[in-house]
C-alpha cells in the first residue's frame, strides 16, 4: 500500500437547488461522525422541486450527485433527505425523439402523465432502494419523490441520460477530431441507441456534427470545416430522453489552427552538427535551437543519422511555432556521449528521486521551456545511455506534441540510489500536451505533475526498474515505478497504450499511477485547481505488473492522496449558508499546495448527510462550494474535507498477469471501473486478495498523527470479467484500532460483474491489514446481479460492517449479508 496523498475546482453550468435539511445525527466514540464530498459536473436541465405554497410543506430531495445509471429489472439506491416511510415514488419514461433540439426543455416538474408508481423499498431518511420493473422499456428516466401524497414532489433525478465530464480537445480547429468523455455519451446495453452532438453558437444556432461512438463513455466528433471561430455550447444526447436528453454542460472553443512554420534550419548544413555520432553535436544542435526559437516560428530539422550530446539542450520560449522534427526514430537518434558523465548534481549513495524540473538542473537531455507557442517533436530517437535520470522536460508549454518518438532510459550507474528509477518524460504545470505513438524502454515512461488538458495515446512501454529488492543498490525494498505516473491533473486521457515488462529480471510496479500532489490554484485559476479530477483510462493493455514483493502489481491505479491542511477528520459543522460551510475548529491555509480550493466536502452524518461538493473558494474558517446545496448542513451535521479521485473511469482495459487491481486506492467520488478484463494468472508473487476490480475507503491516523479520513462514495464497479480475481468494496484501517464514527463507503454499486477461480465474485469486506472495524462503515452499497463464474460458489460476501448492503441475486449465492441486508429477487 501507499501513503495517501490532493484534489481540484471550479466547473460552469451548474443547476442550484437548494432546500431544507432533514435526517438525525450520528456521532461516534471520541469522535464526531463525518464525510467529504465531491460533486460532479454535467447536471441535466430539469425544474426545481414543487414547494407547497398552501401548507408550507417541505418536498423530499434526491441528490443530483449519484449514481445515475440503472437498466430495467435492476435495484438502485436513491440518496437524499425526507425519504421515509410513506413516500410515494413515480418512474416517468422519457419519449426518445431524434430532432434537433432548438431549446433544452426542462423536465417537468411533476409526474406526468402514464408515470409509473414504484414502491419505496428500505427508506431510511436519507436513502431509499428502487426497483425499476423488468417490464419497463430500456430508456431514460425521471425519478419523483413525493412526502405529502403527491401535493409536493421532489425535483426529478434523470437516470442513464448522457453525463459528460469533458472534452479531450477543449479548444481545437476546424477538421479536428474532438472526444465527449463521461458516463452514457453513447448507450449500447441493453439496446443501442443513436447517439447525437450538436453546437450551439453564442447567437443560437445548432450545428450537427457526425459522430462516432467508440464506447459508452467516449463520443467522438469532427469539428466541421467551416465552422466560425468563436464559443459553442456543446449539446449532447445518447439517444435516450428526447430533448429532456440533452446536457449542455460543455464548452468548446474553436480557434484557428496555428500555422506551420514556413523557415527551416538543418542542423546539420546549416549548424555543423556531426550525423555519425563521432564528434559532439550539443553546439550545433544547440544554435539550431537558439535559431529557431528566434525567428517567431520554424522548423529544426534532424537528417537521418547519430548526434551525440554531452549536456542538456534547451528550447527557449520562442516567438511562434516550432517543430522539431527527425527522420524517422529509428533513424534519427540523440544519445547522450559516452564521455559524458551522468549528472553531476546527484549525490551518489544517497536515496532520490526526480519530481521537478528546471532551466538550470542537469537531470535532463532536452529542456522545453515555460511559453505559450505550441512545440511539435516527431521522429526521433532518444537515449539517455546511463548518463542522465530524465530524457525529455516539459516545463509550463502550452501545446506540446510528441509523436512518433523512441524514449530509451534503462539504466544508471549502481552506486545512485533512485527511488523509482530513470523518467523518459518529465512534464510539469503544462496545459495541452500530446504524447502519441511513441516507444518506451525505460525504468518509468512520463510523469505528469500539474497538468491539464493532457492525452497519453496509442504508445508502448517496455518498463522495467534496473534492481531487486535485494541488491545491495537498492534502498527502498519494493518495484515503485510507472509506465505513466500522475501527480495533480485535469481533463486526462490515457487511451490505446500497451505496458509490458521490459525485463525477464527486473519488474515494474504498475502502469498507471495517479495521485499524490494538488494541482495548486495559482498554478491555474481555481476553474482548473485539483487533484486527479477528469480522467479516461480506456482501452490499454497491460501484462506483468508487480514483482514477488511487497508491491505486487496494481495495475491501474489512482492511490493515496495527502490531505490538504484543516481536512481529512470527522468533524462537526459550526454554521453553513446555501454554497458554504464552516467546519468547527478548522483551520485552513490561503493560497498554497495545501489549501482546500479543489477539494471536497463530504457530508457523511446528520443534516444533508450524503452530499459531495468541490470547494472553490475558502477563508481560514469557511469553505465556499461550486454550488448550491441541495440540503444546507446545520450544526447536527459531519463533514470530511479531502483531496480525492474524482470521475476517473477505468474501462475496456485488457490485464493479464497482475496481481492487484483496477480502480482507486484512496478517497473516491463518481468514478466507475467497467468492462475490463482481468486475469491475474501467471502474476509474479503471491496475488493479493484485492485482486480485480474496485475501491478502498481508507481511515486512520497518518504519519504525521492527523485523522485521515478518505471516503468513496457513488462509485461503480460494473460488467467487467474477472479471473482469479473480485469485484470490491474495501476499507482499510490504518490506525490498527481506530474506527470511523460515520460510513465512509456509501451509495457505491457493484453490478454485473462475472468472476472465476474465486470464492465469491464480490466481496464487500475489511482489508486484513487493520482489524475490523467496531462500527459501521458502509451504508447504502448495492451488489446487482452479478454472476458466478467457473468454481465460485458465492455471488457476494459483506462484511458485518456494512449496513443496508443492498444485494439483487439468488439469496442461496449471498455468503453474508453484511448488517440489516436488502435482499432483493433477481
């Protein structure tokens, strides 16, 4: 396991709700209950709730930040306020239609009419459990609640309409091609829908565009040629709902596209460098450089051929664009000289590792400096030949392009101590970078700190870290190196790349990591401060992650993340207004990598208990949210104030021979681990028993003997086929005593999975490196048809100390049902 480690911002297009609070206290022994929140972007237009004018009355509210996607026959937790006993519940089915949608029209704001009664199953205030009949036709939904006989009804929660979080390409040209993110862009189960994009224009106008659906999470489109530069409204619908389908959340920005440069330097005619390799290159290749970014926009040219360098090249900021451009890799390559010596800097015997770079540091082949003039590298090969931890630096550009390059970086000398090995690509506070189609042989491919906007497509990576555990050079006992590691980032893709053990001796620890650090504020605005926030992980191939040791293999992973300062305890609510609370007794930092802009509040016990909201804003005392509440927390209230992962999705991956897991080892908000495969066979090492596909809450005290409360709340772990491995919800105390005084585990869904070679296919349990927990941690969690594979026996096993675990499947495939289980046929 990992120390936990930070979080992120603002987001347009938000629907305010608000309305008054409801639920009882929870409190704990020497501590008061508490969760951190998270909110998700991409709400659906719909009408407020109906208040009562005549009486007063208050309407029940269903939280617009849940999980959203149910398929016919299927349970659902709801989570809100006012949900008891004696509700009544309506299920309205959305007509689909496929006209153009020349207004978004609101849901309306009571049941209309053929909705269909449900009956509300398990209400306990703040969560009820829905079964939408098996007769119902596959589609999207509006969900009413009403707490007075249907003279007052929640405003209506829609169910499987498209809920995208981003676009990969957030400003591009006419002619690019542009991906909407997010859950149920496109649907195709139970029945395929067509899926439609149109942009909107700031005067009204609507464009459509063609699309291509890749999957059900990413939605592809060409922005068309003679589209005006200007802002859009990007309109999306998955096919399901009519015009109450669409979201509108989503900004596109078309610019014109950069001219290419129209001068060129050869670095070899023009500058004198040497193609065989004999004599030193870095003056030449230097000049061409200098030239280049002195011209306002031109092409270096690298012919076919060897240039050996013996210190680090520098591109300067520049004046326009420029490109830097090889032959092809395999036959332009840039090697650091034999004479060279590996960085002087670096103090040998001494444990370190490389997370920053500078115009002056030593650590590095090629350096981009900080510059808004887009950079383009392509068809060259680099080799660091032992002399250098880091090949390429990109520091603060705007639009980098690497495509079509060979990264070689295997070794260093035995007597430096790195912790996690030599870095091909070390990129930092940078915004709109492309790496594609490039190779990796290296002990870590490209760590990404503070980035934003950032595709990772289509490479390879052969990784593997130069020592055992056992050699006598190695200081830190475990495998801790990436093919791509991720410390503070929005609006990531890492999409179509192959990780493979570039060793038969040595190993690699896992192919993607993120988590760590906070993207700081500053850095970018509060719009873009975060953590790990906006991630596709899809359609990657990953084989052997791990070594037989301790770090035996987690294949994808987002892992702990630090707490910012005054966050992480269980703490009681001093006051509250609609988009703002006040944690009593905390105490937080202004403007630094520690402060809470980006983070998260979860409401885990008392008034509003359920909700996520992203901090924007903060004062010492008080934290303002991205939106309005829909329930104002009130002194009975907890919260929890975290960093988090939050709406990463890990889908359509293919892992073999790793034994850990797909999904978020830390706190965790809307995310969803689905349709991988995963077969932990032939994993090098004992495999874990949190092998698969899933999630961990974490509590305990940290290092520094601070709470550190990491909930995971609304996440969904679905239809992936696991071998030798679950699908799970997990908690690990790390305290070794200390429990939770309030369910850090709540409304995640775990459906449709399909497991062999196990006892169970999911499991809902404590982790064995703490002792379970004497309290409830887990409310509200539902297992959903799942199916036995080959030799397992059970469907799910639940601890104890889940409570209200809802679980839809045959009772005799139920192990244990966890503590007050809803056991539904099916």
């Amino acid at each position: 396991m990992h120390d936990p480690n930070p979080a992120d911002s603002a987001e347009p297009g938000r629907a305010a709700q608000t309305g008054p609070s409801r639920r009882s206290f929870l409190v704990g022994t020497g501590l008061v209950a508490g969760a951190a929140v998270l909110a998700g972007p991409g709400r659906l237009a719909s009408a407020a709730a109906t208040p009562d004018t005549t009486t007063g009355g208050t309407p029940p509210v269903v939280y617009a930040d849940q999980v959203r996607s149910v398929r016919p026959g299927e349970v659902l937790p709801l989570a809100g306020s006012g949900l008891t006993s004696g509700v009544l519940i309506e299920l309205w089915l959305i007509p689909d239609d496929t006209s153009a949608p020349a207004s978004l029209t609101a849901v309306p704001a009571t049941p209309p009419s053929g909705s269909v009664s449900l009956t509300a199953t398990d209400p306990e205030g703040d969560n009820l459990v829905i079964v939408v009949p098996a007769t119902t036709t596959d589609g999207a939904y509006a969900v009413y609640v009403s707490g007075d006989s249907g003279s007052t009804w929640s405003a209506p929660l829609l169910l499987n309409a498209a809920q995208p979080w981003y676009l990969d390409q957030p400003t591009s040209a006419p002619g690019d091609v542009v991906t909407v993110i997010g859950p149920s862009v496109a649907h195709s189960a139970p029945t395929t829908k067509t899926a439609q994009v149109y942009l909107r224009s700031s005067s009204g106008t609507l464009t459509p565009v063609a699309v291509s659906v890749t999957s059900d999470y990413e939605l592809a489109f060409t922005v068309p040629s003679t589209l005006a530069v200007g802002n859009y409204t990007v309109l999306v619908s998955n096919g399901l709902g009519g015009h109450y389908g669409y979201d509108a959340s989503l900004t596109l920005t078309v610019a014109a596209a950069a001219a290419s440069p129209t001068t060129s330097y050869d670095i070899v005619a023009d500058f004198g460098a040497d193609p065989s390799g004999a004599h030193d290159s870095t003056t030449g290749i230097q000049n061409a450089l200098d030239a280049a970014a002195a011209s306002g926009g031109a092409r270096a040219l690298f012919p076919a051929g060897n240039y050996a360098i013996s210190s680090k090249l520098t591109l300067g900021a520049g004046t326009g664009v420029i490109e830097i451009v090889g032959a092809t890799n395999g036959t332009t390559t840039v090697l650091m000289s034999d004479s060279s010596v590996f960085s002087p800097t670096v103090t040998p015997e001494t444990s370190v590792d490389f997370f920053g770079c500078t115009a002056g540091d030593d650590h590095g082949m090629l350096y981009l400096a900080p510059s808004t003039h887009p950079v383009r590298l392509a068809g060259i090969g680099f080799g660091s030949n032992g002399k250098r931890p880091v090949i390429l630096e990109i520091d603060g550009r705007t639009g980098t392009t690497v495509t079509d390059c060979r990264f070689v970086g295997d070794s260093y000398p035995e007597n430096i101590w790195l912790y996690a090995g030599v870095c091909s690509i070390l990129v930092q506070n940078t915004r709109g970078l492309r790496v594609a189609n490039c190779s990796f042989t290296c002990n870590k491919g490209i760590y990404l700190s503070n980035v934003v906007d950032t595709r990772v497509e289509d490479n390879t990576f052969a990784i593997y870290f130069p020592r055992l555990p056992t050699d006598p050079a190695t200081q830190n006992g475990q495998v801790d190196n990436d093919g791509v590691q991720v410390w503070g980032a929005r609006r990531l893709t890492i999409r179509g790349n192959q990780f493979t053990r570039g060793s038969s001796t040595y190993h690699y620890a896992r192919a993607v990591q993120t988590g760590a650090v906070k993207l700081w504020a500053t850095t970018w605005g509060p719009t873009d401060a975060c953590g790990v926030q906006d991630v596709l992980m899809a359609h990657n191939t990953v084989d052997s992650a791990g070594e037989p040791g301790k770090n035996n293999g987690e294949a994808m992973v987002g892992d702990g993340i630090k707490v910012p300062t005054g966050g992480g305890a269980l703490t009681a609510v001093d006051s509250a207004t609609s988009n703002t609370v006040t944690p009593s007794g905390a105490t937080f930092t202004l403007h630094t990598l520690t402060d809470p802009v980006g983070s998260y509040v979860f409401v885990v016990a008392g008034t509003g208990a359920g909700q996520i909201r992203r901090v924007v804003d903060n004062t010492t005392t008080t934290l303002t949210v991205e939106y309005a509440w829909e329930v104002v927390p009130d002194t009975s209230s907890v919260v929890v104030v975290q960093n988090v992962h939050a709406r990463q999705l890990f889908v359509h991956n293919t892992i073999t021979a790793c034994g850990k897991y797909v999904g978020n080892y830390g706190p965790s908000v809307l995310s969803i681990v689905a349709d991988n495969t995963v077969d932990s066979t032939g994993a090098p090492g004992t495999v874990s028993a949190m092998t698969g596909a899933g999630f961990f809450s974490i509590y305990g005290v940290d290092s520094t003997g601070a709470y550190n409360s990491q909930p995971a709340f609304y996440n969904v772990v679905a239809d992936n086929q696991l071998t030798g491995a679950d699908a799970f919800l997990s908690y690990q105390n790390y305290a070794k005593g200390a429990v939770p005084a309030a369910p850090l585990v709540r409304g995640n869904v775990v459906a449709r999975n399909t497991a062999s070679g196990v006892t169970q296919t999911v499991v809902l349990a404590d982790s064995t490196l703490g002792g379970s927990p004497a309290a409830t941690w887990g409310r509200y969690n539902a297992i959903v048809k799942n199916e036995l594979g080959s030799g397992v026996a059970y469907q799910a096993t639940v601890d104890g100390r889940f409570d209200h675990t809802v679980y839809q499947g045959a009772a005799t495939e139920l192990a244990s049902g966890g503590t007050n289980p809803v056991v539904v046929p099916g």
